[in-house]
C-alpha cells in the first residue's frame, strides 16, 4: 500500500513540474518545437525557399511533401532534398548550398528621381547596388547502385532584403522639407550569371541554366512567400515602407528557379568503373535598388569554397597519367624536345645494334671456322 502510494505521490509530482515548466515556457513567450530563422545583416539574404514537384510549389519547412519525397535538411542555406519513389533503384538526393550575398566593392550607379506626393514632388535619391551569389547544387552519393534521378523537379531560391525593425536612420531631405527619420528600403532587380561550372556530370548532369552570362527570371513569388522571406519586417517606416519606389511594381523580395533537369549518381556498375556524382557550381550577381541607409551591411568576405564530387574513379591514377602526358604535349617545346631526345635515342639504339652486329659477324666466322678444324 505503502508503495503504490509512493508511486501516485511521485506521479503528481512528475506531472506538476511538467505544468510548471509549460507555465513557464508560455509565459516566457518561448515556443516548444518550431524553428525560426533569426535575422542577420541588413541588406539581401537568400536561401531555398522550397521546391516544385509535380506542378505544386512546396516550402521548405513543410512536411506535407508529396509521397516519396523528402527535405533531409531544411536549412534554406544548406537544403537536402530526398527522392525515393521507387521500391527497386535507391534514393536520389540532392544537396543545395547558397550563400551569404555579399555587396560588392564596386561603386553603386546613382539613382535620382522625383515622385508626385499629392499636389507635391519628392526628390528621391537612392543607388542600385550589386551583390556576389554563390549557389552550388551537388548530387549526394547515398552508397548504393541504380540510384534514381531528379527529372524536372524545380528548387525556388528566395531574395529579400532585410532591414532591422527597430534602426531608424537619417534619411536625404526632401524638396521643401528637413531631413526626416526612416528606414531603408531595397529591391531586388535582376539576377546574371557570372560564373557556372558542373564538375564530373556523369551520365546525369543536366540542370538549367547551365550557362555564364545568362540572366535569371525574378518572379515576384513560387506560389508563397518562405522561409528566407518570412524575416522581412512588418515594421518600415510609412515614408519609405516602397511608396517612393520608382516602380509600384517592385518589391522587397524575388524568386527565381534551378531545374533538375536530369540529375543525380551514376553508378551503372556498382563502382567497378566508378560513379559519378554532378556538381554545379554557380556564381551569381544580384543587383538591387537601395533608398536610405542600411545600419550595418554583412562584412564576411569568406570564400565560397568548391565541392567536390561524391564520386569514385578507380582508374584515376591512369587518367591523370593520360592527362599529363597531354598537357606536356600540348606545349610545342616539350613536343620538340620529346622528338630530338627520340631521335637521339633512336640514334643511339642504331650505333650500338651496328656495333654489336660487327663483333657478332667475326665471333661467328671465327666460331664456324674453328669447329671445322676440330672435325678435320
């Protein structure tokens, strides 16, 4: 009896410290599972808002994927999307790493222009300014033969422009009026390729765009906002919350899509020739409309360095002999070289052979000769 008592007794006590802790934790304003991106530098951030398959747009955090699909990693900055549909071939997986965008030393091209307020004009002042991308979509060797492959899914990358809620800062006077208190305001403009490299494609390295130089469509959404835009502040200043946009079109954030076209391993026969994992590597430049003044701009300048391929070459060894011995061919002077010490070995090998063919001669005339005197 004594017993059971003790056990209720310690029950009430587990379930008290239980409502104690939740008491807590709610009135603290602290919500239990959910994760929440917190917001950096002011300025442009970007991450993988989500992806489109079968024609639907799906975000990031959502767990309602369409059945054989998956985020194994639902960091907008380093997304892992998860392919399994059929019961035979293994699990594709595609890896998605975007970067920081980091403003650019170059000079921004100055923007000046009036907007009509009422019976008054507003003299707006502002600068596009570009940012440097980096983007790199990486096929993941999950260890296995006949993997699937990514066929025409889409992943939505997401800029948007953050500005710190409770920064005001001191904006350029207007006509007529005195320099007032606000927030800045920026747009993204438009999104060029300036650099695209797919390493070791394989059999399955298709993804679009694939080209330097190439300008990437804006849409003003997938479908709906996520993750990377969900820290944009409800907060601006009404004075320059976008109406003097130059545009009532634009926007503080945009989206724009990398198609896995065909894309994924290639292990045809479990690695006795090797595999093949793709990986693309984009270099991207952001320009952005800014009016006002940012608090403080990211200052990372850490390098984006280059993956390199899940894959495996058991004849690496020859095709790096192979490719040095092109690469010295391919210089005209070591091409020369290559034949005159040929030559000379060639010269060489032809004096010794005449050489030993004069001793041999004799050796044998005088051998024949001598087993004749024996015999007689």
């Amino acid at each position: 009896m004594r017993s059971n008592a003790n056990t209720k007794i310690q029950a009430l006590g587990a379930l008290s410290a239980l409502g104690v802790i939740l008491v807590l934790v709610f009135a603290l304003g602290i919500a239990p599972p959910g994760l929440s991106i917190l917001p950096g530098f002011e300025g442009i951030d970007a991450g993988v808002e989500g992806a489109t398959i079968g024609g639907a747009f799906y975000r990031i955090d959502s767990a309602a994927l369409p059945s054989g699909y998956s985020w194994f990693s639902s960091d907008p900055h380093n997304a892992i999307l998860n392919k399994d549909l059929s019961t035979i071939s293994s699990d594709a997986r595609v890896r998605i790493e975007v970067s920081t965008p980091i403003p650019l030393a170059e000079k921004g091209q100055a923007v000046d222009y009036w907007m009509q307020d009422g019976s008054k004009y507003i003299h707006v002042k502002g600068e596009v300014i570009t940012y440097s991308l980096h983007v790199t979509v990486s096929a993941i060797n999950t260890g296995t033969s006949w993997p699937e492959v990514f066929s025409g899914e889409k992943v939505w990358i997401g800029l948007a422009s953050l500005v710190w809620n409770q920064a005001l800062q001191e904006q350029s006077p207007v006509s007529g009026r005195p320099s007032e208190m606000g927030q800045a305001w920026e747009a993204p403009l438009a999104v060029y390729i300036t650099s695209y490299d797919m390493k070791d494609p394989g059999d399955h390295g298709r993804i679009d765009p694939s080209y330097s130089g190439r300008r990437i469509t804006l849409y003003s959404s997938p479908e709906q906002s996520g993750t990377v835009t969900d820290l944009l502040s409800q907060d601006l200043n009404a004075t320059f919350s976008g109406s003097l946009a130059p545009d009532s079109r634009m926007q503080r954030y945009g989206f724009f899509a990398i198609t896995l076209t065909d894309f994924g391993m290639t292990t045809p026969y479990s690695g006795w020739f090797g595999t093949a994992g793709p990986v693309a590597e984009y270099e991207m430049k952001v320009y952005a409309l800014k009016i006002g003044k940012f608090t403080y701009t990211n200052p990372d300048d850490t390098i984006f360095a280059s993956r390199t391929p899940d894959s495996y070459d058991p004849w690496k060894w020859a095709r790096d002999w192979w490719a040095g011995v092109t690469e010295w061919f391919a210089s005209p002077v070591n091409l020369a070289g290559t034949f005159i010490v040929l030559g000379i070995i060639l010269v060489v090998a032809v004096l010794v052979l005449l050489f030993l063919t004069g001793l041999i001669i004799p050796l044998r005339a005088w051998s024949s000769s001598r087993s004749r005197r024996n015999r007689t």
